[in-house]
C-alpha cells in the first residue's frame, strides 16, 4: 500500500540515494556532482523554512519517492509561480507513484495560492512529460541544446499549469 506524508529527518538517506541515483543515471538534474547528505539537510530544512512542502510516498514502509515544489525565479515577481520536481526510486518506477506525489504537491499549491506551476524537463523523458500532461499541464516552449549531460547536448520542455483557474 502507497502512503503520502510530509518528509522529515528520518527519510533523508532515502531521498539522497534516489537523488544521487537521478544526477548519475539520468538526465533529469544537469550537474555531474553528487551531493552529501549535509546538503541534503540544509535543502530540507530551506524547505521547510520558507514552507515549500516535501512529499514523500512510502510504499510498505520503504521511501519510494519524493516531490516537492519551490521557487521557479527568485525574482519577487514570480513568487505565486513554482516549479515542481518529482523523483522515483528506480524499483518504483511506472506504479502510478509519481502521479500520487504530482497530484498532491499540486492540491498543497492550490491550496496555498499559489497560480502557476512549472514543469522543465529534459525533453527526452517523455515518461515524465506524458505524467505532467496527464494533470493538464501544457507546453509553454522548448530551449534547444541549452543543457549537458553526459556530454551530450539537451533541450528543456518547459511545461505550465495554471493552478488558480
């Protein structure tokens, strides 16, 4: 059985594995270099500072996910719009976990007032493209070989959902 929750301290080595998993092996985080688990700390408690939540899904007790949301620019005129992000332990992929976390990372946003959330995404991973199509996001633009990883060349989808309509 999934279970939804706000991620506290005890889920942190859960959440570093899968996001250390996600800069290695994909292209979804463009950075070479994996981060330790102070990082990861201090990201989650910023979270939590300034209220941006973190969801993690459990799955029969094990981490299997997390999503969360923050700032899209930092500008103060884009503070109603964020950005989401949504990782998956590999042994949970393609279960119906990482709709759960967009869904609720989305009601939590509304809920908060906020008006826009932004998906950019390698435009390759079509799997998470589809899923945030899936929750009505649409397709604001696309930046060409703007990104590396693995020294290749990659384009970013950008995608929109108006939360407030």
């Amino acid at each position: 059985m999934t279970s939804l929750r706000a991620a506290d301290d005890r889920d942190l080595d859960a959440i570093l594995a899968i996001h250390n998993d996600a800069i290695a092996h994909s292209r979804a985080i463009w950075t070479d270099a994996l981060v330790d688990r102070r990082e990861r700390e201090q990201w989650l408690a910023a979270r939590r500072e300034v209220g941006h939540p973190v969801v993690v899904a459990e799955v029969d007790g094990v981490v299997a996910g997390y999503a969360t949301y923050g700032p899209w620019r930092l500008k103060s005129g884009y503070r109603y719009t964020v950005e989401d992000s949504i990782y998956l332990d590999r042994a949970f992929r393609g279960q119906g976990i990482g709709g759960l976390l967009l869904g609720e990372i989305i009601r939590i946003a509304r809920e908060r007032g906020l008006r826009v959330m932004i998906a950019d995404i390698e435009a390759g991973n079509t799997a998470s493209i589809r899923l945030h199509e899936r929750f009505g996001f649409t397709h604001a633009g696309l930046l060409r070989g703007i990104g590396t990883k693995f020294d290749e060349r990659l384009d970013l989808a950008i995608l929109e959902l108006p939360l407030d309509s």
